[in-house]
C-alpha cells in the first residue's frame, strides 16, 4: 500500500514536473483520437524518449490508454494512444429553431445517450430555456452516467453569440429578436448544473464535429455551409476554427447578394439568408402555391400549406415538378454567388455542406452550384475547390458543443491529477 502511495506520489511529481509538455501531448492525443508514440514524436517535435515517458505517467494517472495497433502502410503497426473514454463525461446541446437536441458523450465524442424535442420557440424564451433544462435533466439520467461524472455543458445556438461573455446576443428570427436579446445562457446553465459551460454558435460546433468525426477529418483547411432555418459558416484556417478577434466570424447568412432585395431580421435588406435559407425556400413555395401555382408539393404537404417542409420540396423537385425545381435551383444559385466571393477570398480547398436542405437533397444541388462558382470566381481557385455534402446526421450540433466543451473538460481533468 505504501509502496503504491509512493508510486503514485513519485508519477504525480514527474507530471507536475512535465505537465507544461504534457498538457499540449494530451492535447495531441485527444484531437488525433488513435495517433502512434513515433507520430507523437514526430508531430509534437519532442524527442522519442520524452513521448515515451510522458506518455508513461499519462497512462499511470488514467487520462490515455493504449488502444491496439493503429492503421500503417508498412510493417508491425504501431500501438495507438487515446484518451480514456470513461475519464469524463459531456453534455451537448442544440438548440435551433425547430428542435432541441441533447446528447451525453464521453470527452472523445462516443455518445452515451442522445434525445430530440421540439423548441417550441413560440411559448416564449423562459419556457424554452425550462425546457432545455428539463430536456438535460432527463437526458443525463437516460445515459446512467453518474452525476458526478459530468463535468461540463457544451451549447450550440443558432442565435448570434458572444462566447466570451456566455450570452445569446439576439436571435434572428421572426418573433425572437426581443425574446433573445443579450440572454446570460451560460449563467443560467451554470447555476443549474454546478459546472462549467460553452456557448457556441450552432453552426460552429457543427463544422468542429466536421473537422473531428466528418468530411474534415484529413483537412486543414476548409468551410462547413449550413442551411437550416438559418444559414451560417465555419471557417476552418491551418487546422484551427477561425472565429476572429470579436469572435462573430462565420455569418454567412447576413452576405448581401441583393442589394434591393426582402428585409431580414437584422435589419439589412438581401441578406442570402432571406433569399436561401429552408425558411426562405418554404416560404417562396407556399407563396406561389396561394397564387394558384399548381405544384406536387401541395400533394405532399396534404393539402396543408402550414406543413410544407424542405423534404416535400425536395421530393417534388426529384419528381420534376416545376415550382419545387425553380425554387431549390434559386436558392443554390444565391449561395453558389455568394460562395463564388469567398472562393475568391480565401481560395479554400474544399467547401462541406450541411443542414437540412442539403441533408435532404444531397448531391441534387452540388452540380449547379459547382458550375455558378466556376463561372463567377476567378478560374485557379474555383478548379481547386472540391464541393462535398456532410455525412453527419442532425445531432451534429449538439456533438460538436460537446467535443469543443470537452477539450476544456480534459485540460482541467489534468491539472486536478
Ligand atoms: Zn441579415
């Protein structure tokens, strides 16, 4: 037992001793998921025998663990290092516009649990946030994690944020903009759960998931396009999420592409947003259906015009109905301008698409957009941007808060060992 205490006494000493090397190794570890000690070496710079050592007392306090042999081109593959899935666990929420989600994950992103509600935006702000509580509550017992095990809340929004501060800047959406004005939400969570947490921008946490479980696993460079209700972006620059100093980068929905074009909710006038976005879309399509435009869509919604969604659009385009076509093609075209000025800017390699237009049209839209870059941007960097359509499904959000809340969970999991 004595011996045991001293073991343990001697490793604590030698991580305190390393810990200034040994956070950013973990920290590799972590974002790598499976990495070898020789990749270790080779991506941190230090030498093979400090990786050794260090990575020695990291699985002695039980933050990494050996996970068998990762992938190698030649040879006996290498062991992989990951961090230890049950060292602590996360709450992730999303809260958009239609659904709430919530999943429970341990610090590499595995969920435990997951459960989806309505928003319900419309019962008012308090009742919402009630409810986003209560929906944590249930999720957190559903996942038979122990309470104690939970050490942070990571919340994606699809409002604008400021994550400095933990607040909900405003909400633009119709009928939220006084609703969700500077709305304290990390203060309120804090209160309630006893620990730490992040608000995110929703579609930020989603490109994170991106870059760490989806299409922008292998690149360093690329921008997530989300089109939901709202449409928004995540800029990925040298490996790193790009918020810019004020942290509000990434509002792709607010580029003006009509200059005399409707008035959003921000106040300006031919934002893409009010001209491609599924709201924008949705809208345009009960319009004209109301001016006795004759469309399969009415067929799909059953002849309620307050249920058509982007799906029934979708499917009506795929059966070559007129209305459904125009409108999804519109649309593309807007982004596709837009996106033409960034491909210009930026010269990114590859452009991720996501959300619920592009989660329920695919591929149908990539080729006009493709072609309308390739026209617009200048022709070097349009040839070099790929256009991909994300593999994650709808809990992407709630993932990604989780997995950007964790990266601060692991770093304070550290330095209390
Ligand atoms: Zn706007």
């Amino acid at each position: 037992m004595a011996e045991k205490t001293e073991r343990k006494k001697a490793s604590r000493h030698s991580l305190a001793h390393s810990s200034q090397k040994a956070l950013p190794l973990l920290k590799l570890i972590h974002a790598s998921r499976n990495i070898s000690r020789a990749d270790l070496a080779r991506r941190s710079g230090l030498s093979a025998g400090s990786v050794t050592a260090m990575v020695q007392n990291l699985i002695q306090t039980g933050l990494v663990v050996e996970n068998g042999r990762a992938a190698s081109h030649r040879g006996r593959k290498p062991i992989s290092l990951g961090v230890r899935n049950d060292t602590a666990y996360v709450v992730g929420v999303d809260l958009g516009s239609f659904f709430l989600r919530v999943v429970i994950t341990d610090l590499n992103g595995n969920v435990r649990h997951s459960l989806q509600i309505e928003t319900c935006l419309t019962e008012g702000r308090e009742r919402v946030v009630h409810r986003m509580i209560e929906a944590m509550r249930k999720a957190i017992v559903e996942s038979e994690v122990a309470r104690t095990a939970i050490r942070g809340v990571g919340v994606g929004h699809s409002g604008v944020i400021d994550s400095e501060k933990g607040l909900v800047l405003s909400f633009p959406r119709p009928g939220q903009m006084t609703e969700w004005k500077n709305v304290p939400l990390r203060r309120i969570i804090e209160k309630e759960f006893d620990v730490p947490c992040q608000i995110e921008d929703s579609v930020r946490a989603i490109a994170s998931a991106e870059k760490i479980f989806g299409l922008g696993k292998d690149l360093t460079d690329f921008i997530y396009i989300d089109v939901g209700m709202g449409i928004g972006a995540g800029i990925f620059l040298d490996g790193k999420l790009y918020r810019g100093p004020g942290g509000s980068a990434g509002e792709f929905g607010h580029v003006t592409v009509d200059e005399k074009g409707p008035l959003c909710c921000c106040g300006n006038t031919g934002c893409l947003e009010t001209l491609a976005s599924c709201a924008a879309i949705i809208q345009a399509v009960r319009t004209a259906i109301e001016r006795g435009v004759d469309s399969r869509v009415t067929d799909l919604a059953l002849g309620d015009l307050n249920r058509i969604s982007i799906e029934a659009i979708v499917q009506a385009a795929i059966e070559n109905d007129g209305l459904a076509f125009r409108v999804l093609h519109e649309a593309a075209f807007h982004i596709a301008v837009a996106l033409a000025d960034v491909v210009n800017l930026l010269n990114p390699p590859a452009l991720l698409f996501g959300g619920a237009l592009f989660r329920a049209a695919q591929n149908l839209l990539l080729d006009p957009m493709n072609r309308t870059i390739r026209q617009r941007a200048l022709e070097k960097s349009a040839n070099e941007v790929k256009l991909l359509v994300s593999k994650l499904g709808s809990d992407a959000g709630a993932i990604g808060a989780a997995r950007l809340m964790s990266e601060r969970v692991l770093e304070t999991v550290f330095e209390a060992k």
